[in-house]
C-alpha cells in the first residue's frame, strides 16, 4: 500500500515537472549523450571541440529514469558552481530537468560534472540514457 502511494506521489511530480521542461526548440543543442549505470555515478562532460560559450544547460532523459543528485560547472575565469535540482530531482523518459544558468557573462564552460544514478530494477529495465542540452549566450 505505501509502495503504491508513493509510486503514485513520484508519477504526479514527474508528470508536473514534465510541463514545466523546456523544449529543445529556441536554440538548444545537444552537447552530448550518457547511459547512467544502476549506481551512484558522477560522468564528467569533456567540452573539446564543442561549443563552449553556454548560457544554460539541462539533460533530458530518453530512456529509463533517473535520478540527478547535482551538476557541477567550471568556467574559464575559475568561477565554479554547483545546480542542485527542484523538486525530487527524478525525471523518466522523455522528460527534462529545469534549466540551469551559468554563471557569468563572457565566461566559457571549461567542465562539466554530473552526480545521478538509474532508479528500476537491474533486472527488468534497461540502463537510463540522458542527454545533455545547452544553450548558446546571446
């Protein structure tokens, strides 16, 4: 009975949240692609080659759920910042985080870090798979 509840409490803030996401329309591009394991994980983003003059940045998860514990960002001048994400921080298929602001104005993103892991079982679903969306300063 409690499992259900729950269930149903995470469904109804997933579904919510889902309304709020932005689109990948308006200037978003993908900066890149992951596949979170089943345990606590943090991947770095290498930013070679990509473009680094960012203003926001968000993932958007296309398979599985997954659960974003913090994103982490060092900008060119030194400046770091941590996201932290609203809400529960879970988010299933075909949905997105808010959007985060870097900090800075003329700044470049030098690194990126995220801390999330998979929630299912290991057994009956497949890994998560998130992308990673940002978009260029105006």
């Amino acid at each position: 009975m409690k499992k259900s509840i729950l269930l149903a409490l995470v469904l109804i803030v997933a579904f919510g949240l889902r309304s709020f996401a932005q689109s990948e329309e308006k200037g978003w591009i993908k900066l890149s692609e992951k596949t979170v394991s089943y345990m606590a994980e943090t991947d770095k983003v290498n930013m070679l080659g990509k473009k680094q003059n960012i203003s926001t940045i968000k993932l958007k998860c296309i398979r599985g759920t997954v659960k974003l514990k913090k994103l982490r960002v060092k900008m060119s001048d030194g400046t770091e910042k941590e996201f932290y994400p609203k809400g529960t921080g879970v988010f299933t298929n075909g949905m997105s985080s808010f959007a985060f602001k870097l900090p800075g104005n003329d700044t470049k993103l030098k690194e990126l870090e995220i801390d999330y892991d998979s929630a299912g079982n290991i057994i009956f679903t497949k890994r998560a798979k998130v992308e990673i969306w940002a978009k260029l300063r105006e």
